[in-house]
C-alpha cells in the first residue's frame, strides 16, 4: 500500500509539473490571431448549413470541384470537431486555443499512462512524460488553430494503450472487449488525421519483439494485428481511392521521401532549422545517434528499447512517404515516440549509473538535471512560441487590421487587388487570401485579385473605377 501510493504521488507530480511547464511554454499563444486555413474553416462554418458541411467533410468526393473545407485532405472529424468548436467559440479566438492546449495536455498524460503499461521504470517514465510535454519541434501543431490533429493523437495512443492491455488480459471477453475499444479509438484518430497511422509501427513492434519474441515463427503470434492491419488498409483505400488527393500530396518513394525522413530524424535531438555551419553538422552527428539507437538495443537485447526506437522511426514513415508537408511542425506525433524511447533508454541505464553512484546520490543528480534541463527547455520553447505569434498570426493581424481600416466596406461591384501578403497568406499561391476576404466582408462573392508589388505598373491598367487597390505598409 506504501508503494501504490508512492507511485500516485510521483504520478501526480510528473504529469503536474509537465502541465505547469507546458503552460509557460504555450501560454503566449492563447491569444494569437486567426491566422492561414483558419479562415477557410471559419468562412464555411459560419456560410454553410451543418448538412452542407458534414456531406463536404464525409463525402468530398461526390461533389470535389465544389468542396470547401475538404479539398485538399480527407479529415472529417477535425472538420466536424472545428465546427462545434465554432458553434462554442465563433470568433473568439481563445476558446479554440484552450481546447487544443487541453488535447495537448491530455497527449502528455498518455504519453505517462503508456511508459507505466510498457513497463518502463519510474525514472524513465518520467523523463518521456516531461520531454513530450516541451519537445519544442512540432509546438506549431498546438499554437495554430489549424491543426486540428491533437485530439485524434490522444485518442490514438488512447487506441495503443488499449491494444496492450487486449494482448495481455487473460480473459477472452475481456480481450475482445479492449480489442474493440483499442479499434474505435484508432478509427477515431484516423478520421481526424491520416498521419495517426504512425502509431501502428509501434505497436506492431512492441507485439512482435517483446510479447511474442519467443514465438514469432507461430502464425498465432501476429493474430492480434490482423484487425489493425485491415483497418489501416481500409481506411487508405477508403482516403485514397474514393477520394483522390493532389498530385503534390500522393504517396512518394523516391529521394525526396528519404530527404523527409532524414529531415525528422536530425530533428529529434536538436529541434532547430538553423541554417549554421554549427548547427547542421550537429544535427547530422545527432541524426546518426538516433540511427545507431536501433542497433545499440539489439546488440544489448533490450527488447522493449528496440521496439521503441523502431517505432519511433516508424512513425516518421507516414511524413516520409506523404507529401503532406515539410517541416518541424510535423514532429508532433513522432515526438511522443521519440519521448517513450529516450524514457526507456533513461531507465535502461538508471541501472548502470546505480552501480557507480550512491542511489540517494544519483536520484538527486538526475532531478536537479532534469529539472535545470525542463527549464531551460521551457524558457527556449516560450520564447519561440512567442517569435511565432509575432512573426505568423500577428503579421496576417497586422495585415488585416489595416486591409480594415483602409476598406471599411469591400469596393461595391469591384475586385479588391492586394499585394504585399505576409508569408502566411502567400504561400501556396496565396490561396487563403479569398477566404479570408470573404469572412471579413459578409455576403455576396468577393472579387480578390493578389498580385506581386513589382508588377503594380503592370496590374494599374486592370484596376477600374469600382475597384479597390491595397498596397499593405504603403497606404
């Protein structure tokens, strides 16, 4: 009994700690403006009626050429779940940052529940538990609206979790009942993000290398994925047959897929884009670190280490192999991987360290360390989330804020040209700037004409009397 609560106490304060520093992390984000995608979503919940929106959201394929939220990728739970978070919320933008730090939030204490059912000592869970809560790599994918993946992430560790107490319950009902459960939650996740198929390496590895070793060459012994392999395979006929992605956005296994892989793997020990001399061999020597870790486990037969580590690598195959993006904000998902690992090897040679050091000695150490290390990590992650808003939303902000005081009413019966877009309404072609114009001037079709600021001598012969010019930091 001593021992049980020992365990909740350390529980209560890991996961605690791990919120209180992921506050500070996030905190100056909450009000950050609208900013990109967040408008397009925005614009059709706000113009379409709840029969309109979900047909889009479900069934873009029927009607692609018309669709509006699902053009570009199927996720018909993040849509839904943006729509009643815009019934809630409308434009009151903390709301919708509250709930995706809280999906955050519940991530980490996944992330802890997950490291105590794999068996990892208490040192190592703790350090997997605070390491996803302030691995400052993906934090883009919980400061943007946008991305709207973090509560299908939870659920598919949710789905993991339930997967490993399904293969370790002795009873057969209660097998089947946690197999269900752990196919829901799956299902759920992938209905929200198609890159929550990165769970599925993991648990494929943890199966096969640590509960059923001995008997791999026993058909038996990969039964219990047979259920999740044809869901996966049902869900990727379903994204990709019935509903065909852009050609930028097709499955890749050429060079470039091995140039994303390898991008994601210099990120998980140094989370930088820096472009130093410094910087980039540093990352390539970590790179090779997180490579080597594979075999290190293997060759020392830490079975459950090697699991981890496989599937942290395998979770980085679906941003590889989809063109669905490059860059940090991506590592989210790898990242709770990445944190389950280095926990498990944190523990792994927690033994070790024993031996050299009296143990009331080490455990001092390693939480003055961890603690000075989360800080640090704290201090660096706010201060880029900061640099984020600012830079990001607060420049598209800017940008409207003016836009509205120039043009308090849209030019009647004319086409608005702009120019001078920031960076986050002009990439990919500026293809935000329509939506963004007509959710902030209602009602009929807005005519919106982009156009680069050295071509104005060329665009002024276009521009007629209704017409409206906007030249943003030059009106």
């Amino acid at each position: 009994m001593p021992g049980l609560r020992s365990q909740s106490w350390i529980a209560a304060v890991t996961i605690a700690g791990s919120f209180l520093l992921a506050l500070v992390v996030y905190r100056p984000a909450f009000d950050s403006p609208f900013m990109g995608d967040d408008y397009r979503y925005l614009l059709a919940s706000r113009d379409m009626s709840w029969g309109a929106f979900l047909h889009d959201a479900f069934f873009p394929w029927v009607e692609r050429e018309a669709s509006e939220v699902a053009a570009d990728h199927w996720r018909p739970l993040s849509w839904t779940y943006f729509r009643l978070q815009y019934q809630v919320f409308g434009d009151e933008r903390v709301g919708y940052h509250l709930t995706s730090f809280g999906a955050h939030l519940a991530g980490v204490v996944m992330v802890w529940l997950l490291s105590r059912r794999l068996r990892i000592a208490t040192p190592g869970a703790i350090a997997a538990t605070v390491i996803f809560a302030l691995h400052p790599a993906g934090f883009e994918a919980v400061t943007w609206i946008s991305a709207l993946s973090l509560v299908g992430f939870s659920l598919a560790l949710g789905g993991w979790l339930a997967f490993i107490a399904a293969v370790e319950a002795e009873q057969r009902e209660r097998q089947l009942r946690l197999h269900a459960l752990a196919l829901v939650l799956l299902t759920i996740a992938l209905l929200n993000r198609e890159t929550a198929s990165a769970v599925f390496p993991a648990m494929g590895f943890w199966l096969l290398l640590v509960r059923e070793r001995g008997r791999l060459r026993d058909p038996r012994a990969y039964l219990p994925l047979a259920p999740y392999v044809a869901l996966f395979a049902i869900y990727t006929l379903i994204a990709t047959w019935f509903f065909t992605v852009r050609s930028d956005q097709q499955l890749s296994f050429d060079q470039s897929a091995v140039e994303r892989g390898w991008f994601y793997v210099k990120q998980a020990l140094l989370p930088t884009t820096n472009p130093s001399t410094v910087a980039v061999r540093a990352q390539q020597v970590l790179g090779l670190v997180v490579l080597a870790m594979p075999l290190a486990a293997l060759y020392t037969r830490r079975w459950t280490l090697l699991a981890l580590w496989l599937g942290f690598l395998g979770s980085i195959l679906p941003y590889a192999f989809f063109s669905v993006g490059y860059g940090p904000r991506y590592f989210y998902f790898p990242g709770a991987f990445l944190a389950l690992a280095l926990g498990a090897t944190a523990a792994e040679l927690w033994p070790g360290a024993a031996r050299l050091f009296r143990p009331e000695r080490l455990q001092l150490a390693a939480t003055a360390g961890l603690v000075v290390c989360a800080l640090a990590v704290t201090v660096l992650g706010a201060r880029r989330v900061d640099r984020w808003e600012e830079k990001d939303p607060g420049s598209q902000q800017r940008y409207i804020d003016e836009l509205l005081r120039t043009y308090p009413e849209f030019p009647e019966g004319g086409t608005l040209f702009v120019t001078n877009l920031p960076f986050p309404m002009a990439v990919f072609y500026a293809y935000v700037v329509q939506p963004t114009i007509q959710y902030l001037y209602p009602g009929e079709e807005r005519k919106v004409q982009p156009f680069f600021r050295e071509n104005l001598e060329e665009v002024r012969p276009w521009i007629g009397p209704k017409d409206g010019l906007f030249i943003y930091g030059e009106q």
